[in-house]
C-alpha cells in the first residue's frame, strides 16, 4: 500500500503549527514501525526533523530540542508534526515518510510562516 498526499498550511511568527499525518498501520508486537519527518525546502537538503526507530523516538536537532514533537498518538496512526514558537526560518516543505514492513504512506506539507503585522497606532489627543 503506497499514499501520498500534498498540502500547504500558513501560520504566524510565534503561533504553533500542527502539521498533518496519518497512516493506518498497526504496530502489533513486532515493532517495525518506521516514522520520519523530513526538512526538504528551501535549501534541497533533507534533514531530519524527528523520527520514530527501533521503538524511540530521535530528536537530532539539539538546538531546536522541545519546539519539535510528535503532535498525536504516532503508534496508533496520528503522526503529525507540532512545532513550537514559529520562527520565520521554520517556513520550509516538511515531509512525513510511514513505512511498516512493505507498507509505506508519505505526505508532504508547505508551511509558510508569515512575519507579525502591525498597525500603526493613532495618537490621541492630549485635552485641549
């Protein structure tokens, strides 16, 4: 079973981001469960965001530590991605690889963080 799905979500600076993905594999006893979350854009560089392996969960961004984690029940088939404290350099294409055995489902998902606007604050008069 292979599906893939593509979407694009849009989010403030300092705002949390839950980016969607859901596979229907079970992980009875044998765990071979693989979940990865890749950074693909802007640069063209994968790097791994985080990833379930082996029973654990990898968080190889040490300078990021505790702004990314997965959002739901990952075992149980939300893999969604939560980031934290949006920065304007978490806008990138993420995506999210299950495999199970022969079984694999990849999504992929544009976040587009936009910077804080603000208005211009009309003066008040002071009692004349």
């Amino acid at each position: 079973m292979k599906t893939c799905a593509q979407t694009e979500m849009k989010r403030v600076v300092g705002d949390n981001a839950t980016l969607p993905c859901h596979h229907q594999f079970w992980v009875g006893d044998a765990p071979t469960l693989d979940i990865e979350w890749l950074l693909l854009k802007p640069t063209n560089r994968q790097r791994v965001v985080i990833t379930y392996f082996a029973g654990r969960v990898y968080d190889p961004n040490e300078a990021e530590h505790g702004r990314v984690a997965f959002a739901g029940e990952y075992l149980k088939g939300d893999a969604s991605l939560l980031i934290s404290d949006l920065s304007l350099t978490d806008s990138a294409e993420y995506s999210c690889k299950v495999k199970n055995g022969a079984q694999y489902h990849w999504s992929t998902i544009s976040l587009i963080v936009l910077g804080e606007w603000l208005l211009p604050v009309e003066p008040q008069n002071s009692g004349s």
